[in-house]
C-alpha cells in the first residue's frame, strides 16, 4: 500500500510536465453538420454511460466499503426476485430506445448523398490516394510529404509529421461533394475526422459518402484500415476553399496539366532524368524496394543487380506501366506523369551500380502508353 | 494367472505415471487441466512480449526498433497468439480441472479425446510462431486477416498459419464436444440442470458457441487457401470474387468467439463473488437466462464490425439495434453481481479484488461497446484507438483478470497450499495499475483521431503514447509476480483445508485439498 501512494505521488510531482503538451481527450466538433450531429450523439451516449457507471459503481463502492467483514457486516440471505430483474430489463431497454432514435435520424441523414454538386473519385492503393474530379479534367494523386529522414528520427520531425502530403484534395465549401471509393489492391478507409467522413475503399466495389464543409481551411486524416507495410504512410489532405478560391484552383490546375505536356516534350538529358528520377523513386518506389534497391527478400525483389533492370528496356518499361498481376507491384500508367516515369525507369537502369547507360525519353513512354 | 490378478489389484488406485509419459499419455482431466494452463501460461508471455515490442516502438514518435514490417507481423501474430493461445486455453484448462469436480464426475466424457485436444496445440502454435523465421516474414496482415491483404498480397507464410487455424479449431471443437458430453451426461444424482454452478452452465453455453463458430472459421480460411493456392477468386474482385464476403465470414465466427472468450468469465466470477460476500448469487436463474441471451444475440450483430465497408441503410440500422440489445442481458448480468455483494460479508482476498476489478472495468468496456454500437457515431470510432481500448478493456482486465481471479481461487484446491495472500495482492494492485494507465488514454488517441495498427503516429499523439507505454512495462513485468506465486504455491505454503474459502459452497470444495488423483469414483448424491 505504501509503495502504491509513494508511486501515485510520484506521478502528480511529474504532471506539471505535461501539462504543456497536447492533450487532446474528445472528439472534434468537425466542420460539417453531420460532424456536428455526431458529436452531440456522442456526447448524449457518453453522459448516459457516464450516469449508469455511477449509479452501478454507486451501490457497488457502497457495499465495498459498508458491507465488509471487517466492520462486523452479517451476510443478508436474500437471493431472487422477479420483480426486479425485469424491472432492470426494460429500464435499460428504455434508455436503448432512447438512444436509437437521434442515432438513426443521424444515419438516415448521412445516407443522402442525393443533389451532390461536385463528384469526386478516390482510388486507393498502397500507399496513396487518388483523386479523380469527376466534373473537371483532374486526376492526380497525393502522397506523403514527410520525409524519410523525418521518420527515421535524423532531421527534425515537422508539425504535420505523416499528416502532410504532397498535393492536397480541394474542395469548395458549402457545397455538396459527393466521394466514390475504391481501391486497386487492398482495402484501404479514408478518414478525416473533422468531416466525419469514413469509408472503406475496397478493391471490385464502389462506396459512396458526402460531405458539405462548412468553414473553409485544411483537414487533416489518414488511412484507418490495415494495408501492408505503408499504412501509417497515407495520411489525406482536404484544403476547403471558397468557391472562387476553387476555381481559381481549378484553372491552375489545367494550366499545369499544359505545362506537363510542354515538357515531356523536351529533349532530357541522362544526368537530368536520374536526378528527378530519384525524387521519384524515394516517394513512389522505395517503401517496398527500398531506398538502396535491395528490396525485401520474400517480399519485394531487389532491383540492384536485377536481370530486369539491365535487360531489356521493353520489358522493363512494360512492368513499370502495367504492373505484375497477383503481386504488390501496381501499374503505374495512370499514376504518375511521363516525364515521371521516363525518370524514374531511367534511375533504376542507372543507380546502385546497375550502371547501363540507358535513357528513356518521356516521348517513349508516352508511345508507350498509346 | 497369480501375476494377472497383482496387475488388477495395482490398478485399484494408480497415480500418475511417472516422467514426462505421465503428460504425453495422460488421460486425467486435472493433469490436462494442468497443460492447458501450463501452455496458456507460456503464450501469455509470448504474445506479452510481443505487444511490449509494439508499446516500445510506440513509445515515441518516428521508427525506432520495430521497422513497419516487422510491426505488423507483431501485431498480428500478438492477437493470434492471445487469443487462440493464452485466454482460450485458459478456460478449457480450468473447465478440465472444475467442470467434473463441479458436477460430481470422475473425469471428462472423452479422456482420450482430451488428450488429443491439448497435444494438438503445441504442434499448431510451433507452425504458427514458425513463421517468424520464414522468408517474407510471419503472418502481416492483423488477427483479422482481411482478405486480399492475406491472400493476394500474404506474405508466403500464410499458407503454415492457415494450418495452424485448422489445427487450433480441430482442438477446440474436440474440447467443446467433450465438455458438453461431461455436463449432460456425467453429473452426479441430483445434481439437475438447475443447480449446475454458473461455471458449468456459461461453458455449457461457451462450448455450443465453439461448436458453431470454429466450422465457420475453418470454412473461411479454407477459402483463403484455395484462392492462394487452387485459383478460385472468393475473395478476389479481379476474379469476381467478393473481398467483404470475407468480413461477413469471418465476422460470423468471431462475434461468437468474443463471447466464447468472456462468457467462461462470467462463470468465475459469479462463482467467486458469491463465495467473498458470504452469500448465495443473486438471481441465479436470470443469469442463466442472461448467458443464453447472449449466446443468440452473439450470432445476429456480426457486422456491427463492419459498419463502413457500405452497408445498406437497413442493414446498418438492424445490426445497430441487436448490438444495443446485447447490453441489457449484459446490464442483468452486472446488476446481479452488484446485487450479490450488496448487503453481505464481504472480504477481499486476491480473487475477490480481481473479482470486483473485473465488475467495474469489464463494465467500462462494456459501456464503451455500447457506443461502439450506434452506427453514425461508430463511423468517428471505427479502427481507430477508441476500439483498441474498448476491446482490450473487455479482454485483459475482462477475460485475463477473470483467468487470474480463478487460479487464485482454485490454486490452493489444485495444489493443497495457500498462495502468498500478501504477494497476490501486490501482483493484484500492479496489474490493476498497469491495465488502467495502459489502456484507458488509448480511449483519448482514439477519439483524438489515431487509427489503429499504424507503425508511427503523428506528433499530437505522443503524450498518451508514452503513457500507455508506460503502463505496458508495468502490467507486462508484475506478471512475473503471478509466475513466482504460482510456482511458490506449488512447491509449498501454508496447508489448505478442504473448504479453502470461509464462504465457498460447492461439490469440488467437499473434496480433499489437493484432490485425490481420481475424483467421484463413486458418485455422490446432491440434495
């Protein structure tokens, strides 16, 4: 007993240390009516559980401490009553029924994804997310932007840490958007809290869920179902934008889509490719084969030393676009860019001693994709 | 002819064989007992040691010693072993010793059979934990095993742990056929359905579920199997499969299976707190109703686990409101706990501070199950940490400390020695402690926004990370205090007598401390 006061005390001499820290206890009101109506429930179900415990542990802690042996308590003899055993039946089934009401008025709420003025289709596969805008010509993916070095503790971890990517999804605010999910391999969940918005992507099939964010500004979320190696890696973005702010976007993002075009257009050099091909490499490739080309034995194949990479360069290019059925290796046709690709080939032709010399031109693969 | 009779004679009251034929070849329900909780013991440290790894890598923020791949094989490979390992063992252990005791038998229906069941399980959990060593690493892809993530993209592994699931499952449904063949057939005269101690009557109801759950699951990763290996496409949307078939099936089982590990509990402690507060269990009948109750519902709420895989409104709706309906024979069973404590003589030896624990923090998990099971809020909850809490609230200080609760209290009827009463309360408090700081701020991660089974977090989570960490190591090392209790009880302590406890009433406590090698030989007769 000693021991057990000397440790809690020790405990509250050190609580002033954390004091400081974020010590977020709640759920988040969210952004969104329905987030809102969630947390209400939640909170409703919440005070109900809180007010059962007490009244249970009530009478329990009353007995504890006044029914002990020790203060001379006699054993009372009786044991069976009918009476009150339905009586605490149907008072906890009232209570139920009390609960189940706004909880199925919410459900039913949530289940109306009707009049939806944007509809947006996210992909998912390991490790990243699609977002394909089903009214405007944009298609893009988002990865994670944290870096390498960040997870494995050398730099200075950011305060976005695996809750930052590289592009985010906009959307315009109070206006009705409309997701469709589904997912190229595993099943994955697209989570952002403050939305309330949490579906299962999942791979033959399509979910659907909307959402109408209220107050503009950047939610952050992540992936919520088990997907392989990655899964702590695929956090979402969603940057909430008045509407002009959206389309403003919107433009932008077709001017860009021009530029990309101009460029892979050009004439690249060897040394040029390889070093955006190894940006690309890190972000797209080296979760499964690793930084240093090895792989995982079992796993992932090495592709340092690999036949394939200093073969031929048709098949090559072939298993990067088109991927490798019945394994993790994806087709990344749809994924990245030309350019992106043509870099990224001509890196794992030219690094870790593969050294063949070879360029892809994104002119190729842009044959190739035809 | 002289040398057949000796042989006759000798066996009139043999003990145990000796050496280590005596567990090979035993058909004795109590040195079968004993292997079960011998064994169960072993994968408690194993499948502890795992999940301190993933509290040491979650101890802070970014990679440190348990790289993503290797994190997943822990997780995974933790649940499995837990569950099918340490908490189901367990029961079938201490109904091996109790369930003929209780019920006035002199050993299980099939001891043959009983045998078989135990000595199937050190072969499977040897393929299971085989794995770890294999080319691609163990099983990856959380106990769930949600197909395609374990068939298309399994590690190789797959394939041994798929047989060790036939294996567990063989085992579990021969234990359960032959507790339910000992509970009808073997009890003593008298001894009618209505007076069967709660233990025997929830593992009555525990055995009927295995016999309809394990099949399922059997079925599930047969399929699995033949995707991977035969080309069928069940699962596999490229083939036309269908991956949340997969989650129905196996949810199917496992809804069940969480009940198969709690409803045994139940039977303890509506054995143990009767005996503490010297009075007769409120409402025995209730809670036999209650048990049976459960065992239905436990079969119609299976996809209140699947709430966001895009179920239809009416489908979310129907499993919503069975979930719900599960917490009133629930809430009967808790109010008739509290019922029996109130207003008797109450003492709080090791079991009973277990006993109570178990009450008040099962009744915490419950309560957040309740909330897991309104639908439009459970798509805020669902796998994140606020489900972690919730399920390892109804499992470590549910079914563990209802195991711990129970050795404690039949300890000294097994071995004929008091346990350390003042050791048992320290490993009590510790583990009470530890569970608490462990568990409960993974409610706040949950609700914060952390998914569950992710390798690394982000920063806002690091402070009830540490914490949790923290109260890891401590629940993790003071088991090592129940290790030495037992073990000093076995080798010696003060003499039991034959009630052990002031208040116990019941067959298996009219017998000697410890109880003769055969038990019941000849019946004895229930008033």
């Amino acid at each position: 007993m000693r021991l057990i006061i000397l440790a809690l005390l020790s405990a509250g001499l050190y609580s002033p240390l954390f004091v400081a820290a974020d010590w977020q206890v709640n759920l988040d009101q969210g952004a969104t009516e329905i987030s809102q109506a969630m947390y209400s429930l939640h909170m409703l179900i919440f005070y109900i559980c809180v007010a059962i415990a007490v009244v249970v542990f009530g009478v329990m802690f009353w007995s504890i401490i006044r029914h002990r042996k020790s203060r001379g308590a006699e054993a009372h003899n009786f044991h069976e009553s009918t009476t009150i055993e339905v009586a605490w039946s149907v008072v906890p089934f009232l209570i139920l029924v009390i609960m189940a009401v706004p909880a199925t008025k919410t459900l039913i709420a949530m289940y109306d994804p009707s009049d939806a003025e944007l509809n947006i289709q996210i992909t998912g596969s390991q490790w990243k997310w699609r977002y394909q805008y089903l009214e405007h010509d944009i298609d893009f993916i988002s990865n994670l932007s944290t870096s390498q070095e960040q997870i494995d503790n050398k730099v200075k971890k950011s305060v976005n840490y695996l809750l930052e990517v590289d592009q985010p999804l906009v959307i315009p605010v109070n206006r009705k958007v409309r997701f469709l999910f589904t997912s190229n391999d595993v099943i994955h969940s697209w989570w952002v809290p403050a939305l309330a918005v949490k579906q299962d992507a999942i791979p033959g099939f399509i979910n659907e869920a909307w959402t109408k964010v209220s107050t503009p500004g950047t939610y952050r979320g992540q992936c919520t179902e088990l997907c392989g190696v990655g899964h702590a890696f695929m956090p979402i973005v969603v940057s909430a934008r008045p509407e002009a702010e959206f389309l403003q976007w919107v433009e932008e993002q077709s001017a860009q889509k021009q530029a990309e075009a101009v460029l892979a257009e050009k004439e690249w050099t060897l040394d040029e490719l390889t070093a955006h091909g190894e940006q690309v490499y890190l972000k797209v490739c080296s979760v499964c084969h690793q930084p240093t080309g090895e792989g995982v034995p079992g796993a992932f194949p090495a592709l340092k030393g690999s036949a394939l990479m200093t073969g031929d360069i048709n098949a090559h290019i072939d298993i990067v676009l088109n991927g490798r059925t019945g394994t993790a290796m994806q087709a990344f046709r749809d994924q990245l860019s030309a350019v992106d690709l043509a870099a990224v080939i001509t890196y794992e032709r030219n690094a870790w001693g593969n050294n063949s010399g070879d360029k892809v031109a994104p002119s190729q693969i842009q044959q190739q994709k035809q | 002819m002289a040398t057949l009779d000796q042989t006759v004679d000798v066996h009139e009251d043999h003990g145990p064989a000796k050496g280590i034929t005596r567990w090979l070849y035993t058909t004795n329900h109590k040195d079968i007992g004993t292997l079960y909780l011998w064994f169960s013991l072993l994968m408690f440290f194993v499948g502890g040691t795992m999940a301190l790894a993933i509290r040491a890598e979650l101890f802070q923020p970014g990679m440190q010693l348990v790289e993503p791949a290797l994190f997943n094989q822990m997780t995974t490979m933790h649940g499995l072993i837990m569950v099918f390992g340490a908490v189901m063992p367990a029961f079938v252990g201490l109904a091996n010793w109790m369930v003929p005791m209780m019920v006035g038998a002199p050993d299980m229906a099939f001891p043959r059979l009983n045998n078989w069941s135990f000595w199937i399980l050190p072969f499977a959990f040897i393929i299971l934990l085989s794995t770890l060593f294999m080319e691609g690493g163990a099983p990856d892809f959380g106990w769930t095993f949600y197909a395609p993530l374990s068939t298309t993209y399994a590690p190789q592994s797959v394939t041994y742990f798929i047989f060790a699931v036939h294996m567990l499952g063989i085992s579990s449904i021969m234990g359960a056929i032959n507790i339910i063949a000992t509970i009808l057939n073997l009890r003593a005269p008298g001894m009618t359905m209505m007076k069967l101690p709660l233990f025997v009557w929830t593992w009555l109801i525990t055995a009927f579920l295995l016999i309809a759950a394990m099949p399922v699951l059997a079925g599930v990763v047969t399929m699995m199997l033949m995707d991977i290996h035969f080309g069928t496409s069940f699962f596999n949307a490229a083939g036309g499969g269908d991956p949340v078939l997969f989650q129905h099936v196996f949810w199917f089982f496992a809804h069940p299976e969480v009940y198969i590990m709690i409803l045994p509990g139940f039977g303890i402690i509506s054995q143990i707190i009767p005996t503490f507060s010297r009075k007769r269990l409120f409402g025995y009948h209730s809670m036999v109703y209650a048990t049976l109750s459960i065992a239905f519902l436990s079969f119609i709420v299976w996809a209140h686990h699947m709430f966001t895989v895009g179920m239809p409104l009416a489908g979310e709706l129907f499993f919503m409101y069975t979930t719900m309906l599960i917490s009133v024979p629930t809430g009967v069973k808790v109010f008739n706990w509290v019922a029996t404590m109130f207003r008797g003589s109450l003492t709080f030896e090791t079991p009973m501070l277990f006993a109570v624990s178990f009450v008040v923090l099962f009744t915490i998990g419950g309560l957040s199950g309740l909330m897991l099971a309104i639908a439009p809020v459970d798509f805020q909850y669902h796998d994140t940490y606020f489900v972690v809490a919730h399920f390892h609230y109804v499992l470590v200080p549910g079914a563990i400390f209802s195991i711990m609760a129970g050795v404690y209290f039949w300890l000294p009827k097994w071995t004929g020695h008091m346990y350390n009463e003042r050791l048992g309360q320290l490993h009590f408090w510790l583990s009470f402690i530890g569970v608490n700081i462990t568990f409960f701020p993974m409610h706040f991660l949950g609700l914060a926004g952390m998914p569950r089974r992710i390798s690394d977090y982000a920063l806002q989570f690091a402070d009830f990370n540490m914490v949790s960490s923290v109260g890891a190591f401590i629940f993790g090392f003071s088991q090592l205090l129940f290790l030495y209790n037992v073990v000093q009880c076995i080798r010696g302590g003060r003499t039991a007598t034959d009630q052990v406890w002031e208040g116990a009433r019941g067959l298996e406590w009219s017998i000697s401390s410890p109880p003769p090698y055969h038990t019941f030989t000849q019946p004895p007769l229930v008033k």
